[in-house]
C-alpha cells in the first residue's frame, strides 16, 4: 500500500508527480481530512501505520519542522518513503539523493550534487554541480545554487532566491525569497535582501 502523508497543498503537488510517473498511490495520511476525498483519493487516518506492515509512505508536507519530525517517526519505526523524482525534471546520474527527497517538475539536479533525506527541491530549481544539500532542506521554486553551495539541514531557501557558488547557507535558517547570498550565512537565523543580510536570529 502506497500512501502520501499529508493531503494539503504539497500533498497534492506530489500526487501530480507521482501520477506523472504513472505511479497512482492508494490515498493519503491525513487525520485533520478524515471522511474526504482528495482529488479522487480517499484520506486514511495515521493508525493505518499501526495496523498494515507493508505501507510505503511519500513524504507530502511542505513545512519543514513537521516534515522533519513525521519523517523521523517514520524512518523510527523501519517505514520505507520512496525518493519521487518528475519525469520532466534532470538528474545527473552522478548526482545522489537521500530517501524520501521529491524532485519537481523543471529541476534541474547536476553532477556531483549530493542532497540529503527528505530534502524538497521545489519546481524550477537548479542545484549546481557539486552542491550539498542537508536532510529535511527545502528549495523553494526557482531558486539557484551556484556550483559547490551548501545548505545545511533543515534550512529554507526562499522563492527566486540565490546562493552564488562556494556559498554556505547554515543549518535552520532561513533565506528569504529572491535573496542573493553572496557570503556565508549562519545556523538559525533569518536573512534576506540583496545581498542577504541576518535580520533576526531563529528559536529553533
């Protein structure tokens, strides 16, 4: 049984990739839509991890504090969650990707990229050669890093944002949209503008 955990708007983005791999999943995980039907998929309640071993879960929530925890309760408990690539999207063949990461329609993956688990490279994104990116990071649609970038685990990178090449972007921070890192940016903070400066430091 192959279920995408989450039927919101990301939810729902996904099960148009995975539809355009002709691969139809058998419905969502969603406690707070229970009784619906979601784009002509029914909703199963999360006990439904308690009560079959042989459910395969796509990662489908885009918020990545919440992604993060349910990825880790299910990677806990031995869940198998497919990495889902869009067929109009390019990955080097000599690029990796960690379980569980969704690749979207226009993206463009280049060789010696390394990505981590759970990681959503959003529509129209370019990830750089040699560029890496850590667990549960979220690149947003459009958005560009240059050759040998880092992203650290956890961390946004904003709607048209950049981060120029050799540039890092730490751990659970944010880069607004369409910020240009043009220097390093630290752990747990939120930067933005052009060139991105640190506005605020994150709770994390």
């Amino acid at each position: 049984m192959r279920l995408i955990y989450g039927a919101g708007g990301h939810g729902r983005v996904l099960l148009d990739a995975l539809r355009a791999q002709h691969a139809e999943p058998d419905g969502f995980i969603d406690d707070g839509k229970l009784g619906q039907t979601i784009d002509g998929l029914p909703v199963f309640p999360r006990a439904i991890l308690d009560e079959r071993a042989d459910v395969e879960v796509f990662h489908g929530i885009g918020y990545i504090d919440v992604r993060r925890r349910i990825g880790l309760e299910l990677k806990a408990r031995g869940v198998v969650t497919p990495t889902v690539v869009h067929p109009r999207a390019w990955v080097s063949p000599r690029a990796t990707l960690g379980p569980g990461t969704v690749v979207y329609a226009g993206v463009v993956v280049n060789t010696g990229a390394v990505v981590g688990e759970g990681v959503i490279l959003n529509t129209g994104c370019v990830v750089e050669h040699d560029v890496q990116i850590g667990d549960w990071a979220h690149v947003s649609p459009n958005a560009t890093l240059g050759g040998a970038a880092r992203v650290g685990a956890s961390t946004w990178i904003g709607l048209g944002s950049t981060v120029l090449p050799l540039v890092s972007v730490g751990a659970n921070s944010i880069l607004g949209g369409g910020a240009v890192a043009n220097r390093d940016v630290p752990d747990d903070v939120v930067a933005v503008g052009v060139p991105a400066r640190v506005i605020k430091q994150r709770q994390v």
